[in-house]
C-alpha cells in the first residue's frame, strides 16, 4: 500500500508520518547532571517544541555538556513553493566527457585547484582533481581534455591566482573544507575580491566546493559555480565542458 504524503504539508516523522518527531544534538554550557539537563529541557521548550525528552547526555569538560533529546513539532514546510539554485548542467561521465570536448571544445582546459588559506584538508580538491578520484568516479587528470596543477592544501590566495596566470589557467578550483566561524566565506571572499582586483575575474572560470558550499552561496559570493556534498568529479568536468563548448 502506497503512503500519500502531501507536498504542500510536510512535516517530520519518527515513528509515523506526520507525527513531527525529530532528535536533536546539541551543546551547553551547563554541568552534566539533572540540573543540566532541565536546562537543555527549557531551552527546547522555550524553541516552541513539544513531547522533549532529554535522552542521553555527556560531560565534554570545562563546563560543557553534550546533549541528545527527542522532541515534536507542528510546524509543517510547503515543498511546492521551495526553490533552490543549482548547476542546472547535464552529468556526463568520463568517456562521454571526453567525447564532447573532442567534438565542441575541442582543446585542453587548463585547471587550478587548491585548498587555499589555512585549510589543510585535500580530500575534497583531491577527490575531484586526482586520476583516483573518489567513489568509481575518477578525478579530473583521467580525463583527455583536462590540464590540472593540484596545488594542495593551505595554499595563499595570492600564490594560487599567480600561479593560475602563469599556467594561462582557464579554470580555478577552490576547496574549503574547514568552516567555523565561516572562515570558509572569508577566504572565499579574499580570493574573489583579489581576482578583481588583479582584472582575472573575468578572464577564468572561478568554481569553489566543499561540505557548506551550495551553488546559491558561491553565485552570491562572485563565483562561476559551487558544489556541495555528494558532488563528484563528473559534476565539475560537465560543468567545465558546457561552459567552454558555448
């Protein structure tokens, strides 16, 4: 029997639909103890949730506690009236990639990545860039069309855009994987801020990536094109290959 579920009025489950049962974590500052955990019961309260049952907790030391509660809500989201930016573009993989630049490019694209700032994690530039590439999709050196310099992690703003003129880049490639505080926006940011400045704004294709990143934050942070989680590869070169096929 199929479950009719209304776009317009959906709402979270745990049990059954529509009952509105979500679990949430989260820290406080409070002690982990009784007093600790009514305080995370009254703050859920105070959000307007209902049914809170504070489950589980953990001392984290220094005064703060981890939290794990089980609360319900009424509060439902229309599904119809949501719109959302993407990269609109068709996913081909490597051979049919390949295969289209030979026909519509019909040249090498010369691609710079990086990690830059004092981002130190390269398992995003690498799982799109490196020949392995990441889950059966390989990355951007596999492919016949594509130049790539992986400049790697905690790479400056600055050393990466000379580096993108010196090799007469036609794509840079940004990987931010570490976000709090957003330190990710400001270093996007600076770099976008620095291609203006330097007149290379317009003359490459600038596209950044990582866990935080959504398409709509890099169009409003200046950028060609963004890819958050579950992007691959094959996401980045059929973008690249459409935009230079035009």
């Amino acid at each position: 029997m199929s479950i009719k579920i209304d776009p317009t009025k959906i709402k979270p489950y745990g049990d059954s639909l529509d009952d509105g049962r979500m679990q949430i974590s989260f820290a406080l500052p409070a002690p982990a103890d009784e007093k600790g955990k009514e305080a995370a019961r009254l703050l859920l309260k105070k959000m307007g949730l209902e049914n809170i049952e504070v489950c589980y907790y953990s001392d984290l030391g220094e005064g703060f506690t981890h939290f794990v509660a089980y609360v319900s809500t009424n509060a439902t989201i229309d599904l119809t009236k949501i719109e959302v930016k993407t990269v609109d573009t068709p996913v081909m993989d490597l051979e049919e990639t390949d295969k289209f630049m030979a026909e519509n490019v019909k040249r090498k694209i010369t691609v710079v990545g990086a990690c830059i700032e004092s981002d130190a994690h390269t398992v995003g530039i690498d799982a799109i860039m490196n020949m392995k590439g990441y889950n059966h999709r390989f990355g951007l050196e596999r492919y016949q069309y594509f130049r790539t310099i992986n400049m790697g992690a905690q790479v400056p703003s600055e050393e990466l855009l000379a580096k993108a003129v010196e090799e007469n880049a036609d794509v840079v490639l940004v990987s931010q994987v570490v976000t709090q505080k957003n330190i990710h926006i400001r270093n996007l940011t600076k770099l976008i801020e620095l291609a203006e400045a330097e007149g290379l704004r317009d003359k490459m294709l600038f596209i950044c990536g990582g866990p935080r990143i959504s398409h709509e934050l890099a169009i409003e942070l200046g950028y060609d094109a963004g890819f958050g989680s579950g992007s691959y590869a094959t996401d980045v070169a059929s973008y690249i290959a459409f935009h230079f096929a035009k």
